[in-house]
C-alpha cells in the first residue's frame, strides 16, 4: 500500500484539521440543526450518535474517503472470505466464521469449516445441557454448583465480560468463577469458596501451553485430588478448551470432554468460540447463541451498510480522526451500566492487542500514531474520579459514552438519574461553560466582583471535547454480541488504515518467553549476574527477602 501520509485523502485531511482545529462544537451545532441526522446511525436497536464530534460534513467526507483509499472495504471481504490477512502467523481470521448464523459455507484451504462449527456447538449444547439439566454431576452425585474457568488474556477476557454482563440471565443455583493470574492469591481466593464435588474446572487454553494456565490448572488438579482423594474423578470434573488436543490429553483430560477451536480464531476473538463454554454453561446454550447471532447482526450490517452509516467504520474513523490528527494519546470508554464494569478491560486486550504496533504490513516502521491507550470506567462512577481531567485537564481524551435505556434492576427514579447524568456529561463535554455563563453563576450567587475576579478562571470550561454516544433498548445477550462485534470490526478497520497486522500479538509471545528464562533463574536460588546491573540486584533483592529466615 502506499505510504498513508501520503495518500490523497490524508493531505486532504491535514490541510482540513488546520481550518477545523479551532472551530468549536457549540458553534457548529447552532449553525447546523441537522447534525443528529447527518451524523447518527443504526444497527438493530444500537443508536450511535456521534455529532457530538469535532467534525463537520467536509470532514466526514474526508474521513469516508481515508476508509475507501486505504482499502478497508476490499479487507473487510477478504478477511470473511477466509484469506490468509494475518500475515506474520499465515493464518486468516476467521472468528467471523464462528456466529456465521446463515451458515453458508465458509472455506479455509479449500475446505468449508461450518460443519465442524456446527460440531463443537451441538458438543457444547449437548455437554452444557446436561451439567445444567443435573443429568451430569459430580463424581460423588452431586449438582455441578460452579464453574471455574481457568484461562488468560484471551481465554479469560471475553467469556469474563459475557458471564458478568448477563447475570440476569444465569441458571439459579449455577456460578461461574475466572481464574487467570498466576499469582497464587487469584486461585485460592476462589478455592476458598468451593466444593470440590460439585465443582466443574474448564482448562481453556488454546495453546494448552501458557504457563500461568497449566499451573493454575496444576493446582486445582493438586488441590481436588487432595481434598477428594479420588484422582480418577479428575476426568468428571476438570474439561479443555484448546486447539492442542495432545497437550489436553497429556494433562489428563478424557477426549469426550475436549472442546475444539482452531488456528483461524486469534486468542482475543474466541469467545464466540468453544472458550464460551463457561458462558454456555453459565446462561444456557439459547442465550449463548442469541449472543453469536447478535455479534452475527453486526458481521452483516459491516459488510453490508454504506460507510456513512456503518457503524464500526465511523467509530474507527472517529478514532484516527483524534488519534492522527489531534495527537490524543487515549480512548476512553465510560459504560453507564453496572453489568458492564468489565467493558474497559476486555477492550483493552482486544484494542491495545490488536493494534499496539509499529510496524506495518510491509514491515517498514510507521511514521504516525497506531492504536490508543484504552481507558474507562462505569458511570456515574467515573464522574466522581477522573472526570475532571476529561473536563479541565490539559490532554485531549476522546470517548464512548454506553447506555441501555431501560434498566434490568428498576429502583424508583435511578435508572432516570443514571441516564440524566449521562446526557448531562455529553452535553457539558461538548458546549462547556463560557466567561460569560460562569460570570452570571457567581453574580447570581452573590459574591464580590472582587471574588469573582480571581475565582472566573477556575470556573470556565472550555468544552469542545469529543464523544460517541451509543445507546440501545436493554442489555441482553443479542445487543451484547452485536456490541462487542461492532468494537471487534472498529478495531479492524483502525488496523487497515493504518497498514498494520492487527492480529498477532509478538509482545506477548515475547513476555511468555522472558518469564521463562528467569524463572529458570529464580528456582536456583542463587545469586544472579545474568542480567543488566538493575535485574540482577532486583531478582538478589528479592531473593534475600524470600528466603531469609
Ligand atoms: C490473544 C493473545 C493472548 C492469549 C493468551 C492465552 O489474542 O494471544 O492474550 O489469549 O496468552 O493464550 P492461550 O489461550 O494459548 O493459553
């Protein structure tokens, strides 16, 4: 691809930032009554509206030719039709695949992979129907009671934030735990709370090699066997999720109780996978595949809807638009539902992971900003913590603000002050608070002019800070999978326009291999001169500590 600085459509937008940079939102929205039409947009009942942005039509038609320049639109069907676009792991990318609904076939080297999708999902019903129906327990007859699912970054995010977000849709009785940190702390805390006859451990690891899994799973395996005395009841109680059969098998784990996926689905973009065993279990197959269909809902409404009302496009191109031309170094995303309180972490794996690179699909060093920082919190929370940078402070911070309009938990009027609060942010973020609206609170409120004087400054905000409101009817599992989706292809099509390979992740790799070779270290216990001078005397340090008496 051509160099993107240079393409036609990004010299346009440069010499448009220099007209817009100073133009502020208040004033357009007078000029323009039509900017909610202009710039709004609808998938099944998720409403984007981002008018509230810094953005006028000359810039979204700029933004709209930046996406067709670079190419996002022959990517997207390439990446559905299954090529190989993860050039650095020559793989495709096939999660799409996955929620295919319609079930026209899908080929990966010649071969259609609906049917062994259809496979493992009839494997997940039959196995989640009966654990959840009480036809299959426990090794000693009881009713499998909780769910503990062992698995990291993406084997734990994504079915984390599903299970969290749809508790009102959970089996009474049914419990689902995540395990993922290698610090001891993470598992025992869990262990405290459950038995081991009526405990199901899913192992999800699609390598069934990531140190902080099998060690994990180790343990529970140490403490089930301990506290049960019965290692041949390890096989009714602790299932994988892998695409590494063997090593499943090495760990103990009886085939029937194998969940497949496969190469083609990248570890943060598995959870429509067999990694949502702990979802199916949790909410039921019918809700976990109400999730495929709605995430199914935004596959086809990406491929299909024109670029001015496509929402993971706009989105991804109100993105550059800051990123690139604004310089803002983050995104925020402030979800004002409680249910989605994991909504930030689980986006900033899939964000952060994704498009964290600097070099791109040519191999050469990129010259621009890639991927945000990938920030947030739930409201009204984040309100009564860091918005006062979002409003005052000096760094330009681009945000989402999410809503469901009805709550699943009505109390009195809160749900009412939930949404009063989040229209209130939006709009004061945009218009802020000018010399003359603070001079007349103070006037009103009857301090000196004198006071006034020194006290104006502090009171004045300048707005003009951009954000995307995306509001849907309720939380349910169709809107969830289309939400997710839609942040899945956002990210996608950051990745095209800024030529990188958003679907391997060698950092990681790169952290799994280093830990590895000091842990090799520590377990000597002796003192270290491998490193530099800071590691070495860190790791002594440590040591001194860790075993003095
Ligand atoms: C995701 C990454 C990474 C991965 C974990 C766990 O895209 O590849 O977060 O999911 O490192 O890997 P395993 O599933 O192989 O244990």
């Amino acid at each position: 691809m051509p160099k993107l600085t240079n393409l036609a459509s990004w010299k346009a937008l440069e010499a448009h930032f220099l007209q817009i940079k100073d133009v502020h939102m208040r004033d357009m929205f007078e000029q323009d009554k039509n900017r909610f039409s202009k710039f709004s947009a609808q998938m099944n009942d998720i409403l984007l509206d981002f008018s509230k942005n810094r953005i006028n039509d000359e810039t979204f038609k700029l933004l709209t030719e930046l996406a067709k320049e670079t190419g996002v639109l022959e990517w997207r069907d390439r990446m559905f039709a299954g090529e190989p676009i993860n050039i650095s792991e020559f793989r495709p990318v096939l999660h799409t695949a996955l929620r295919n609904r319609s079930n026209e076939p899908v080929y990966v080297d010649g071969e259609n992979v609906m049917p062994k999708i259809n496979r493992v999902l009839a494997q997940l019903r039959y196995f989640t129907e009966r654990i959840r129906g009480g036809h299959m327990r426990g090794y000693s007859g009881h009713l499998f009671k909780d769910v503990v699912n062992i698995g990291i970054g993406g084997s734990d995010l994504g079915p984390h934030v599903v299970c969290d977000s749809m508790k009102p849709y959970a089996q009474r009785g049914m419990n689902v735990h995540f395990v993922s940190n290698v610090d001891p702390t993470h598992l025992t805390e869990i262990l405290k709370f459950v038995q081991p006859e009526s405990t199901l451990f899913v192992v999800s690891s699609k390598t069934f090699s990531t140190q902080e899994t099998m060690l994990n799973a180790q343990s529970a395996r140490d403490w089930f066997v301990k506290l049960t005395v019965n290692e041949k009841a390890v096989a009714r109680h602790f299932v994988a999720v892998t695409s590494n059969k063997k090593a499943a098998a090495e760990f103990g784990i009886l085939d029937e109780n194998m969940f497949e996926f496969w190469d083609w689905v990248g570890g943060r973009y598995s959870l429509w996978s067999a990694i949502g065993l702990p979802i199916a279990l949790y909410l039921g197959m019918d809700h976990f595949e109400e999730l495929l269909e709605g995430a199914h809902d935004m596959d086809m409404h990406f491929k299909s809807a024109p670029i001015e009302k496509n929402l993971p496009i706009i989105l991804a191109l109100m993105g550059v638009w800051y990123n690139n031309f604004f310089d803002a170094q983050s995104h925020a995303v402030m979800a004002y539902n409680q249910y989605l309180r994991r909504l930030p972490a689980y986006l900033q794996q899939l964000d952060m992971e994704s498009n964290g690179k600097t070099i791109n699909r040519d191999g050469k060093r990129v010259d621009y900003l890639t991927g945000p920082i990938i920030w947030g919190e739930t409201g009204s929370n984040c309100q009564h913590a860091f918005f006062q940078l979002l409003h005052q402070g000096t760094k330009p911070v681009p945000a989402d603000f999410l809503i469901p309009a009805r709550s699943k938990n009505p109390l009195g009027d809160q749900h009412c002050v939930l949404l009063s609060n989040y229209f209130a942010q939006t709009r004061a973020l945009m218009k802020g608070k000018t010399e003359d609206e603070a001079r007349a609170e103070l006037e009103a409120s009857g301090y000196s002019e004198e006071i006034i004087k020194d006290v104006l400054p502090h009171k004045i905000f300048e707005g003009n800070k951009p954000t995307n409101s995306i509001i849907f009817e309720n939380l349910n599992p169709r809107t969830l999978g289309a939400l997710l989706a839609m942040y899945e292809h956002k990210v996608f099509v950051q990745g095209i326009i800024w030529n990188i390979n958003s679907f391997d992740q060698w950092g990681v790799e790169y952290g799994k291999q280093l830990a590895s070779d000091i842990q090799s270290e520590l377990s000597c216990r002796q003192n270290t001169a491998s490193y530099d001078d800071s590691t070495n005397n860190l790791i002594n340090y440590c040591m001194s500590l860790q075993f003095s008496d």
